[in-house]
C-alpha cells in the first residue's frame, strides 16, 4: 500500500471539500506515493507522537488536528510546530490531517459523542451551506435513461432519505456543426432538430469530478451542453455539532455527572443550571461557543461543548445549559473511531492506536 490508498479511505469518510475554510487539512508533511509500513491515529501530532511513529515503524501519521495551522516561513526547530515538521521530514514520515472534514462528516466526531453519551434521534446542528449543486444536461431521447442510470451511479440525485431523484422535460434541441465538427445524428454544416430530455440532477459538491466524467464519458454527442449552480438548500447530512435525545429525561445535575464520567472530564464548567432536568441535548467537539444560538433555536435543554469564555456563559440567559468539558476531551475518542474505521477498511495492515497523551491542559 501507499499513502495515497489510505487517504482515500479518509477522503470518502471525511470529504476535504466541506472542511472549513480556515482550517489547513489534508497531506501536510510527505509523499502520497511512498510505500507504507505502518499508520500511527493520533488527536494530536507533536514530537513525542513522531517518536512513537519511529518506534512502532509507521511512516504515516493521522492526525486529528494539523500541525501546520499557519504558515511556516521557517523551518529551524524554534517552535513545537516546526520540531515535529522537521523530525518527520528527517525520519521521511507523512503526517495527514482530518481535523474539520471530521467535524462536519454525519458520522464524524459530533457523532461519536452522541454515541458514548447514549444519545437518539441524532440531527446536524448548524447544516453547512452551499455544499449541494444541481447539473442539467440535455440528451436524445433514446439515451436519456441510460445516460441517467449513469449519473446515479456516479452519485447524482441522492436527496435526503432518497436517491435516483431527477428532473426530465422533453424538448426539441437544436444546433448546426461547422466543416470541422463530427455530429452523432445530423450532418455537418446543417440545421438539425432533435428530441431531447432535459435531465437535472443535484449532487453533494465532491462528487463533482467523478460526476462530470461520466458525464462526458456516457453521452451521446461530441460537444456535451450541461450547466452547473450551487443551490442554496442545506444539507442536513453535512455541518457542525449535532442534537439528539436522550431516551428518558435525566435531572441536569445527573446529567452532568454522567457526561463527567464518559467523556473522562477532570472538571466540568457550566452555566447556572436553569433546567431541572434535560432531554434534548446539543454537542459541538473543540470551541463551540459560535454554536451557542444554533442550540437555542434547536430547542435544547443543554450543550456540551469546550472553550467557552467567562462571557459565554452569560448568553444562555437561563435558556440552556452551557458546558465546557475540555477541548481534549470532547475530541479523544476521534482517533479510536478513525482507528475502527481504517481497520475494517484496510484489513491486511497494521493501523496502531497512538498511546502517547497530548492534551497540553492539567489540572490540580
């Protein structure tokens, strides 16, 4: 194997294209072509993690979050960041990042939180925009169906709990090849008339590519008409933090304890706690304080989430409990999901579990 066949497994659970525009995901430091020997899934990617890689004989880290945020303009071992570059450049060890692809993935790590809190009922948040387009394309009657079936395939028309969904219109299409056009029905330099269907499919944005191939690949004509637009429509398969239910209500304080426990909190900071009991519970891994008015509109009883600041917690004005219960610790079960993950998709390699602690936070 090589790097690149283990970054296609990730790409299909965590398409690059929905991560978040500020954020620095994908192969940051090696060769997608170089021969594995083994994979390393770590939350963080810092020195100690690099020496784990060495001792184990892994020549591939995945990193949750990437170790290069901002821009390097130099690489002389002054910070932790370039340390960890440059000892994976001198031991050739590719580092890959994942980081917010995962955060708005449906079964990324919002969902994996859900999971060990016992939550149901699971729905995306705050649903990420623009990330559904819709491709017309006209063809002759006689290959509209086949041509149709293609796309499917090919991951067009897939609309919530539905797929093979299109749009088909019969017209009348029209055009006249120049002295160097080779037209499939007509002849060149004359005026044709031709029963078409109008096919319109809406798509998920990555899979535009391959959409488009077999586009071209399976129609009829030399020159292929087609139109693409970015619809405004959300996607509720595709966006930050999630909301789910607990089967019955739970006291909030009983509740708290219990996120205490899953999640392996050394300490839990909250709001005042405006509920007597919570049903309906959000959750956002990492900072999630922007998420705070998405929780209320959602309707629910508390969110869980980290980094909030002392003036965060003003805005849940007895609405909805807030709790902060660590960056690290909303997140540490990500790379046993990516390790399950990986493992099941590539069954005759070893994908080995970081054991080195990364959290840089401590508590007395």
């Amino acid at each position: 194997m090589i790097v690149q066949d283990v970054i296609d497994h990730l790409e299909t659970l965590a398409p690059p294209t929905y991560a978040e525009d500020f954020d620095n995901i994908g192969l940051l430091v090696g060769n997608k072509d170089t021969k594995l020997t083994g994979i390393l899934v770590t939350l963080d990617t810092l020195e100690a993690v690099v020496d784990e890689a060495i001792a184990k004989n892994c020549n591939l880290i995945v990193s949750f979050h990437p170790i290069i945020f901002k821009g390097l303009k130099s690489l002389t071992g002054k910070t932790y960041v370039e340390r960890t570059v440059l000892k994976a450049i001198k031991n050739e060890i590719a580092i890959y990042a994942i980081h917010t692809a995962l955060d708005n993935a449906l079964h990324g790590v919002n969902s994996i939180i859900c999971d060990q809190l016992g939550l149901i009922n699971k729905t995306v948040l705050i649903p990420q925009k623009s990330t559904i387009k819709k491709l017309t394309t006209y063809v002759p009657v006689t290959n509209a169906s086949a041509l149709r079936s293609q796309l499917f395939k090919a991951g067009a028309g897939n609309l919530g709990n539905y797929d093979q969904c299109s749009f088909n219109t019969e017209g009348t299409g029209t055009y006249r090849g120049n002295e160097h056009s080779n037209p499939v029905l007509g002849r060149k330099g004359e005026f044709h008339e031709e029963n078409e269907v109008q096919i319109s499919v809406t798509y998920n944005t990555h899979f535009e590519s391959q959409l488009l191939k077999t586009l071209f690949k399976h129609h009829p004509y030399e020159e292929v008409a087609y139109e693409i637009i970015t619809l405004d429509n959300y996607d509720q398969h595709i966006g930050m933090g999630m909301v789910g239910e607990l089967k019955d209500k739970q006291s909030a304080t009983s509740f708290l304890k219990l996120v205490k426990t899953k999640m392996k909190a050394s300490c839990i900071k909250h709001s005042e706690i405006s509920k007597p009991s919570v049903k309906k519970v959000a959750v956002l891994g990492g900072s999630g304080s922007f998420a705070i008015s998405a929780a209320k509109r959602a309707g629910a009883d508390i969110l869980i989430t980290a980094d909030l600041k002392y003036h965060d917690f003003f805005s849940a004005e007895n609405e909805i409990i807030l709790a902060d219960i660590g960056h690290y610790e909303s997140e540490q079960y990500t790379k046993n999901y990516l390790v399950d993950y990986l493992s099941k998709k590539i069954t005759n390699f070893a994908v080995v579990l970081s054991t080195t602690t990364t959290n840089p936070v401590k508590y007395l």
